[in-house]
C-alpha cells in the first residue's frame, strides 16, 4: 500500500540573532527512504531578499524518524 505524507518545516526558534546560525527542521515520513539508516536529502531555501537562496542539506535526527534538521 501506498501512503503519501504531507511534508511539514519550521524554524527551531521564533527568533535568530543576525550573527547566529538558524536551524530548520523537516518532518516529512516520505523522507525516510532507509528505516535502518539516518537519510539525508537536499533542501532549496530562499527569501524575498535573497532570491538565490542557498540549498541545505537535511540529515535525519536518528534511524526511522522522519525528522529532519
């Protein structure tokens, strides 16, 4: 069977400090590929002043999670 998940992202904390790294998490069960494994996929992020964005790489939280940071 088949079972589609709705992906969801959020920022770690309300607020960063300019000079401060962000941290995002994605939880997203479709995302787990390997349940034995911690998986990792690419993530395109981008604002309205920085067009270009910059692409992350989200590395799952622990084998079979579904969270990743």
């Amino acid at each position: 069977m088949i079972k589609w998940n709705e992906g969801a992202i959020k920022w770690l904390q309300a607020n960063y400090l300019t000079n401060s790294q962000g941290t995002v998490e994605i939880t997203d069960p479709d995302m787990n590929l390997n349940p034995k494994a911690v998986d990792k996929f690419d993530a395109n992020v981008w604002s309205n002043t920085d067009a270009g964005g910059i692409k992350l790489v989200m590395t799952e939280t622990g084998p079979d999670t579904g969270i990743f940071d």
